[in-house]
C-alpha cells in the first residue's frame, strides 16, 4: 500500500488529519524500536541491529521534525528494545539480550529492576528461580510500578537457564528499590509484544502477535489484573503482526501490525489504517505528547496527531 492514512470509518479524521504527511526523521539503521520522548526535547530509539540506543534532539516548537540532531545515546544496550521513562525523568529500558529490565540513572550507571523471576518469593511457578527470557516493553504507571512484557526464547543457546514462559509482569515500589518486587500478573498471552496504559491508568492494552489481536486488562486497585479480555482483532492477510501499542487521552488505540498503524476507537471499532513508507515496530507521543514518532525498519518517521496522547510519565 502507498504510504498514506486510511479509513475505516470518518472518525479517524478527528484523530488524524485525512492529508496529514509522514516526515523521515532519521534514516540508515538496522531495525529501529522503541521511541520515546524526553520533557527536555529528544527522541530516544533503539537500532536493535547495531546493539544501540540513538538520540535525536529536535527543535519541537519549530514544527518541523527534520531538523533534529542525532548523536548515540548509549552504546552497548544488550539489544534494548521497548524504552520509556519514570516520573524523574530516568530511562527504562527491556534488554532482549541477557533478558531484564533496566534503569539509567541520572549518572548514566546502570540499575537491573528485574532479571530473574521468583528469585525473591516464595511461591512455586514455572519457571521460578531462572533468568527472564526476553523482556520485550514496558510502561510506567503511575504509581511508580512497571509492567512489561516477556517473550520465550526457546531457540538461543542458554534457553534452559531462561523462563521461556510467555508471561506479563509488574515491578512493584520502583522508587523504593528496597521494596520492590517482581510479579507474575498474567499468562493469557501466548505472544504478548506491545504494551500500554489507558487513559485513566486503570487498564492495561496488549498486543499479542500469536494470536494477532489486543486485549485489555482491568487493573485492580492493588496493581494485579482482572482476566483480560477481547479489544480487537487484528487478523490481515497483509504482512506484519500486532507490536507496539499506544493509547491517547480519550481512550483510542493505535497498535502497530499488519500494513500499517491500526487505530481503534475506545470501543474496539477499526478506525483506520495509518501507512508509513516502511513497516512500522512501534510507536509513542512527541513533544507534550502530542504527534506520533514510529519506528520502521531502517528510519524513524514523524506524524502529526489532533488528540494528546496518555500521559505515563
């Protein structure tokens, strides 16, 4: 398909301008994941080829996104794939290769909140005791939990000292490492990719790329979740599979997958498609959270959005 917006129904139009344009930002990588915007104006995005996570410092205000300044933010990420950042501004970060998730502090040193699942507890799961197979994207919440998600990897070298069980977790009390604890909070998922946090934090929106559809979680008052349910399909006979999910501030949908960015109304109604030059891995809010940064493939591309997106950190 030709890059472009497609709808489903008109309502995309008040999401998305019908003529609204994809700008290139960047180009030349291997393959781009992970975007997110720092309040301080830069772009953060992995290139999980060349093991890196990039930087792009753009002039927001300017209007144009072209214009921006790219320079390497950390080399040797260990594959860093979903990124995004904490209340203080810190970069979170799911490290598919040594499988864990990690905070950079302020002095650019390392911190691992989770590389092993029920080191600390007490109960019997499968996989209890071994190293996390591939954490693949997180989210903040507001109350400074981390959820995320884990892929199996049955297929590397080390895959028996790994869960390899396809699972959702929550990182409790980040601010307070001392407390903080590892849960497994669902195992629905047979594939669970993207991740993201409704408007009012109190659901939680999965993109599955086994069963290629979204589905969303209630989140209890003490942070665990409600079985999940159906949100929407996302079966295509186009290429691609369900990936990095996003909502806005009025309960929309925007998930990576097949053909494009597909956009769902609160309700789960197929809005449309939205078809950048490249197949797109993931995607996340701009500058006040407002416009959408995608990764695909070799470049990460700009497009202007009339809603806010929801704000998690």
């Amino acid at each position: 398909m030709a890059p472009g917006i497609y709808a489903k129904d008109t309502a995309l139009f008040d999401l998305v301008h019908r003529d609204a344009q994809f700008q290139r930002v960047a180009t030349g990588f291997g393959f781009t994941e992970g975007p997110v915007f720092n309040r301080l104006g830069f772009l953060l995005f992995s290139d999980l080829r060349s093991e890196k996570i990039h930087k792009y410092t753009v002039p927001w205000w300017e209007g144009d996104m072209t214009k921006g300044e790219l320079t390497v933010f950390r080399e040797q990420s260990n594959r860093a794939n979903g990124l995004t950042f904490d209340h203080q501004g810190r970069l979170l970060s799911c490290e598919t290769g040594p499988g864990r998730v990690t905070r950079t502090e302020k002095d650019g040193s390392i911190t691992v909140l989770a590389d092993r699942w029920g080191e600390r507890r007490g109960q019997d799961s499968q996989g209890q005791g071994k190293r996390l197979s591939s954490p693949n994207d997180l989210v903040y919440s507001i109350d400074g939990s981390i959820y995320f998600t884990d892929m199996p990897r049955p297929n590397v070298a080390d895959a028996a000292e790994r869960t390899n069980v396809p699972a959702l977790y929550r990182i409790t009390n980040t601010l307070t490492p001392e407390e903080s604890e590892l849960q497994q909070v669902s195992r629905e998922n047979p594939r669970a990719n993207g991740i993201a946090m409704g408007p009012k934090h109190r659901k939680l929106y999965v993109a599955d790329s086994t069963d290629k559809n979204i589905r969303v979680h209630d989140i209890n008052d003490d942070g665990s979740l409600a079985r999940g349910r159906l949100f929407a399909e996302m079966k295509s006979d186009l290429p691609g599979v369900p990936d990095g999910l996003k909502t806005d501030e009025e309960g929309n949908v925007y998930s990576t997958g097949p053909g494009g960015v597909w956009v769902f109304g609160a309700d789960g109604t197929e809005l449309g498609l939205l078809v950048p030059p490249e197949p797109p891995s993931n995607l996340n809010w701009g500058a006040g959270f407002r416009g959408l940064f995608i990764t695909a493939r070799t470049s990460v591309y700009y497009l202007p959005a009339r809603i806010p997106g929801t704000r998690t950190f």
